[in-house]
C-alpha cells in the first residue's frame, strides 16, 4: 500500500531487512527520502535520512519526536526571521 501526495511525496510500506518489523518510506518523486521504524516502539519511532554526504556506513537515524521538534524550531525560526511574517 502507499500514498501519493500532489505534492510528489510518496509513503510506502517497506520491509527491510535492517528492521524487526515493517517500515515506512517516505518518496520524493520516486527517490527515497526518509524511512521511519518502530523497532523500539511505536512511542520511540526513529527517522533515518539517508544522504550521500554521510561517511561510509553511517546512516543518520534519529527519535521521530524530536527531528519532527527541530524542524518545527527552524521553520519557526524561518518565519520570524522573515519581513512580512506574521
């Protein structure tokens, strides 16, 4: 099953083999962006992002709630720092 947004985005189930249990990936225009795991529990989702700007073997995987905490801090961030924001 997936879902495709107009925006391009795609989020599919996945099975990984890295994984315990199943995953979902998130798709930009076909090209994998983000995989999200519940392995240490549905409260504890973790994100990985992979980039090829990482060291070999390095998979950045952080707590779901927190990179979801950061990005909101920098959009806010964003928005003030820009002229005609309200």
């Amino acid at each position: 099953m997936s879902i495709l947004l107009p925006s391009g985005f795609e989020v599919v189930k996945f099975s990984d083999l890295d994984y315990d249990g199943m995953t979902v990936e998130i798709q930009y225009k076909g090209v994998p962006v983000a995989q999200i795991s519940h392995d240490k529990g549905i409260a504890l989702q973790e994100i990985a992002i992979p980039t090829r700007f990482s060291p070999e073997n390095c998979l950045f995987a952080f707590n779901l709630n927190e990179f979801l905490e950061v990005l909101k801090i920098a959009s806010d961030m964003l928005r003030e720092m820009h002229p005609d924001a309200k």
